[in-house]
C-alpha cells in the first residue's frame, strides 16, 4: 500500500507520477530519467484531491522507496515536516509578488537531504499577475534539483505561459461509490450513511467526509436544500436570502477563530507576552506591532475569502438540487444528488418548465460569478433567490 493508493478513483494520474518518481530517481542516480521534469501542474474539480495528489507525488520523489507510505521520509511529508518540502498554501484572496519573490529564493536552495527541493503550490491560481510573472521565471530556469508543484482548479486557471512549461496532471471527479468506499472503509462510517454523503458530494471527498462525520454539516446542507420550495413569495426571497448569508457567516467564524486565535498565541509568544509578564504592549513596542498588523490583515483577508467559499458550496448544492429537478422534468435516468428529497424533486419539477429550471440554474452561476467578482454577498444572494421565485409552487 503506497502514497498513490489513498488517491480515491485517480488510477490515470497515479500511474503517471509513478512512473515519473521512478523516472526521478534514476535521473538522481545519474540516468537520464526522461518522463521526469520540474514543472508540473495538478489540476481537478473542487474535491478532487489535487494537492492530495501532488503530496503523493512529493513524498515519492523523496522516499526510497518511490511513496512506500509507511517509511519516516513519507510520513515526513504527509505531515508537512520534511526539510526539502515547502508547502504554500495562499490564506487570502490572492498570492502577491513579494511573497512569491522570497518563495522563489528559499525554493532556490540546495536540498538539505541531497535529493529534491519540493514546493507544493497549493490554489497556485491565486497568485497575483505579478507574482506569476515573478513564478514563471522560476519555472523556466529551475535549479537542477528543484520541483515545482502547482495546483488550480483548470489548466485555463494559469497564464499559458506557465502552463505551457508545466506537465499537467488531470484529475478527475471521483466515482461516488469509489468515494464512499474510502468513508466506510477508512472513517468507519456506516455504508448508508456513507453512500448518501457520498451522492450528496457529488465526488467531492472531503465535502463527503464532512457530511458523512459532522451532523452540523448535514444541517446546514439541509437548510440550504430547503430554500427552493420556499421562494413562494417576495418576502420569503428577501428572507432566505438573509438566512443563507448569515449562516454562512456563522460557519466562517466558526471555521477562522480557532485558526486565528492560535495564531494570534503564537505571535504573542515570539513578540514577548509572557517572557516578560507584562503582557504584549511592551512586546509590541518591540517592533511586533507591524507584525500584528500584518497577521489581522491576512486573517480579515481569510475570512472573507472563507464566508465566500462557504457560500460557494451551498450555490453549489442548490445548482446540483436544480440539476435533479432537471432529470426529473426529462425521466432521464440519472443518479440524483439528492435522491432522498424525492418528493421536493417532483414538486419542483411539476410547477415548472425544462426552461424555468436551466434559467434558474443560470441564475446562480450568475451569483457565483458576482460574489467572486466582489459583490456584496447579501445583495447578490438576495437577486438570486429572486430570480429562483416560484409562485406556482
Ligand atoms: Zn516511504
């Protein structure tokens, strides 16, 4: 059982980095190593596995054994402690020039063990115009023993000029019994439960995990499955609308305190709170005060991005709730997502037309495309639910 067998339904792009980990090792053994190259680009749908992928491939090129997945240099990288390893994982909206600048310089190091000096560019599509300018220098002048690891959603995500140096690894949406397979297998769930929380994902691992392990989750998936049989009216838009945003805003605040609390501990620990007793304004005066700043920009910047993300998926589950409506309007016999809402379903279906149902649909990619425009949430939100109505229901 090594790395690449904990990629759930990815047997394609699996078979190509292992071939490219052996291909890396004899090149570090002095043979030519041709299949191996120093650029690569993971792309997949949101669930995927993307940088699940590239860490398998990271802990492969590193271990002697090409990803045993049990050795200490495995379990290293799995871990995110291996020396020649840097993972960038972007916190807000985007990735900016100076840091990729300083990025460019520490990946540019000798490795420390003697082998591969790895970065693992996790959402690499956040990285400003500037900052991929700045990559793309690195990647066309790699030092010999540097790897570069990029992960986005699409190829079309990177500039061509940075893609078209990188070999592309696709990814795909996992089977949803392959999904559901891993839940019941490696978290213990319960294969009903883990069947339903695959189908509801929709091949999207960890959002499967989440629905299969957290009640809360399901909860608040099923508040967002419950908004479209309730849009009877204008009030009742104006007010799902109020709900959608302000659970999301929960969920944000619930996912980002408890990062931001260690990290706020952890910065008052290096400014001095607590060596000196007299609490962090002496610190901070020692210079930690731009530091602090510096922390609560990058955490305003987090949660913003996190409220966003949160929104995100739930117009995602009202896209693939339409989806269904959809099939049903056509008797195509598909897998629905929300099987378990038949009733709804058939609601949904019997009060409108195929063409109410795609122009809703079109309704929240439209919202999608505003929010990740910047528009303020409660307001974009608010036109969609509109434009979701149905006085017929
Ligand atoms: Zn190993």
């Amino acid at each position: 059982m090594g790395v690449f067998d904990d990629l759930v339904g990815q047997e394609r792009a699996a078979g190509t980095l292992r071939r490219a980990a052996a291909a890396g090792a004899e090149l570090l053994a002095g043979g030519r190593g041709s299949g191996m190259t120093h650029a690569w680009l993971f792309t997949g749908p949101p669930g995927s596995g993307r940088e699940e992928a590239a860490r398998a491939f990271a802990a492969a090129l590193f271990c002697p054994d090409q990803g045993c997945g049990h050795c200490d240099v495995c379990h290293q990288v799995a871990i995110g402690s291996h020396p020649d390893l840097e993972v960038v994982r972007p916190q807000g909206l985007s990735y900016g020039v100076k840091d990729t600048r300083r990025l460019i310089l520490r990946a540019a190091g000798a490795p420390t063990l003697g082998g591969w000096r790895v970065v693992l560019f996790e959402d690499a599509d956040r990285a400003t115009e500037g900052a991929s300018n700045a990559l793309l220098k690195a990647i066309e002048e790699p030092p010999p023993k540097t790897v570069w690891l990029l992960c986005a959603p699409s190829p079309d995500d990177m500039m061509i000029t940075i893609r078209s140096r990188c070999r592309v690894v696709t990814l795909v949406t996992p089977p949803t019994a392959a999904v559901a397979h891993v839940l019941a297998t490696r978290e213990n769930v319960p294969p009903e439960t883990a069947a339903s929380a695959a189908r509801a994902a929709q091949g999207h691992l960890d959002r499967a995990r989440r629905l299969a392990l957290d009640a809360e989750a399901r909860r608040r998936r099923e508040d967002v499955l419950s908004i479209p049989a309730s849009l009877t009216g204008v009030g009742e838009c104006v007010a799902a609308a109020e709900r959608l945003v302000k659970t999301a805003d929960e969920e944000a605040a619930a996912v980002t305190s408890i990062l931001n609390e260690a990290e706020t501990a952890e910065l008052r620990k290096v400014y001095g709170e607590g060596s000196t007793g007299k609490g962090l304004n002496k610190g901070l005066v020692r210079g930690g005060a731009g530091a602090m700043k510096d922390l609560e920009d990058r955490q305003k910047s987090r949660a913003t991005r996190t409220k966003r993300d949160v929104i995100d998926a739930a117009l995602l589950d009202l896209v693939a709730l339409y989806r269904d409506v959809l099939a049903v309007q056509f008797g195509a016999p598909v897998e629905l997502a929300n099987d378990d809402r038949r009733a709804e379903l058939d609601a949904l279906a019997r009060s409108s037309s195929p063409e109410d149902t795609l122009r809703r649909i079109d309704a929240i990619m439209l919202c999608r495309r505003r929010l990740s425009a910047n528009v303020n949430p409660q307001m974009a939100v608010e036109a969609m639910t509109l434009s979701l109505r149905n006085p017929r229901l």
